[in-house]
C-alpha cells in the first residue's frame, strides 16, 4: 500500500458495497483460440520430455470445451452456423471452424461482455481487437500480434529485422496508446513518450453499455475505430445456444424432460453447464 493507488488492504476495499470506478482497457485477437492454447501446453510437454504430449495436447482442448459431457444438440447447432464460413468435409478447414466455435465462445465474446458489464458502472472501458488478417506475423513468434507490439518487440535487436516499417511504426502507435492509459486512464491522453513519434494518432473512442456504443480500435496499420465486433456471433452464443440450452437441458443431447415441459425452467429443476462441447 502506497497511501495512493493502494490506500487499503485489498480485503477491506471489496467489503465497500461499491468499488471505485477503474478504467479498463481490454482487447482480444483472432490469432488466439483454445486450439492455440492446447498447443501450447503440448509444446511444454514436449520441452519437459514427455512423449505424451499429443495425449495432454487433446486433453487440454476436451477441458477447455467442458470436459466429456456435450450437448448434441448444441453440438449440431454449432457444427451448421460455424460449417457456414468452413466446410466440415475438410479436415483443416473443420479444426479451423472448431477453432473459430471455441474462440468466441469462450475468449472473444466473453471479453466484449465484459467491457460492457465494465461500461454500465464501473469505468471508462477502451476494447480493441486484432483482425485475422494482421495475425500472421513474419516473426513467427508464439505471442499474440498484441503483445509483440505492445512491448515493443519489433525494436528488439534480435526480431526487428523480421518486421516491416509499417509494423514498427504502428507498435510505435500502440505503445503510445498504453503508455497513456497507464499514466491516465485514456490512451488518447498526450503523454511524452518517445522522440520517434510524429503526428496525431486517431483517436480511440471508449466502448459504452449504450444501445450504438460498441466502439473498438482494430490493431490494423490505419488505426480504424469500429463498431459491433462479433456481434453476430456472439449473439449466436448468448441468445440462440442459451435458449436452445434452456428448451434441450444439460448432458449429452437427452430429451426434454417431462417436467420441463410442463412449463418449468432447467435453472428451476437443474443447473444447466456454462461451458459445451462444440465437437470432439
């Protein structure tokens, strides 16, 4: 405790029925997935010398979607909306829509909800996304786009040979924007921070709880805000999957039971699973 940013133990200021308003900068980025993630745990596997690591690869990627228990219904629900951008029938292009399934569910739209659950009360919140056409770096590193060029990587000596001007300029742009928040709350505050900028950046709106104030950066080299990301998919998500949810019950596709048909909920009679299987 400083006696200015920590003025109580941690303990105390959660017993205050209302926190102090903190702002909030959050993104996400199409590079990212539970694919990606279990993979990562495969690698460390394979670093520790463990032959199994594909066994713990698959286990990591089953745990992720909510272990053995799936909800066929669900299941095909998501096979067809997602089966819309890739075809099922390939086998790269089935782990690719399983990718995108999981991502939303589970990472991206969980994110945008909570900017908004931020928004409504607890701060100015500032989203920005990283779009999958700008997610295939040439440094070939594991960090997400967001985070090689929030930290600078493209001007470490050893990377900065494998990334474009453009790419160095907008990490440049980038840092600046964090270098703000962390000094003011607002990436679009003016804070010194390194000879190398020049001109004005476009300004980042904040994201609102308001009905039209989706409003995220995309990490693009143009710096363009937009409005409504995923908003499709996630509503995807949280309205047809929650109802179908609800009309369909929990487990591995059973009928509805009698008693939910009579008009009673599943939240009334059992306690339906957050997270389901999209496909094994």
């Amino acid at each position: 405790m400083d006696g200015i940013y920590l003025q109580e133990p941690l303990a105390k200021a959660l017993q205050r029925p209302q926190l102090q308003k903190v702002d909030l900068l959050i993104g996400s980025a199409q590079q990212d997935g539970l694919i990606s993630r279990a993979k990562a745990i495969k690698k460390f596997e394979e670093s520790q010398g463990r032959a199994n690591s594909k066994t713990a690869f698959y286990q990591a990627l089953q745990n992720s979607l909510g272990g053995e228990e799936s909800n066929s219904f669900i299941e095909d629900a998501a096979t067809w909306y997602y089966s819309l951008e890739h075809s099922t029938d390939d086998y790269s292009s089935f782990s690719r829509a399983l990718e995108n399934a999981t991502r939303d569910q589970f990472i991206t739209c969980p994110i945008i909800n909570m900017a908004s659950h931020w928004a409504a009360s607890r701060g100015n919140v500032f989203m920005y996304h990283v779009p999958e056409s700008s997610s295939q770096s040439s440094s070939g590193q594991e960090f997400l786009l967001d985070v090689q060029y929030a930290f600078g990587l493209p001007f470490y000596p050893k990377y900065e040979a494998q990334f474009t001007e453009e790419e160095k300029s907008l990490s440049l742009q980038i840092m600046q924007y964090i270098s703000n928040f962390i000094n003011s709350g607002n990436p679009n505050y003016p804070h010194s921070f390194s000879r190398r900028m020049l001109g004005v950046k476009p300004a980042w709106p904040m994201y609102l709880s308001s009905d039209g104030g989706d409003n995220y950066k995309e990490f693009t080299v143009s710096l363009p805000n937009l409005k409504g990301l995923k908003k499709a998919d996630c509503s995807f998500w949280s309205d047809y999957i929650r109802r179908l949810k609800a009309s369909t019950g929990s487990g591995s596709g059973e009928e509805p039971s009698a008693e939910n048909s009579s008009g009673e909920t599943p939240s009334e009679s059992q306690p339906l699973r957050d997270e389901v299987a999209y496909s094994r």
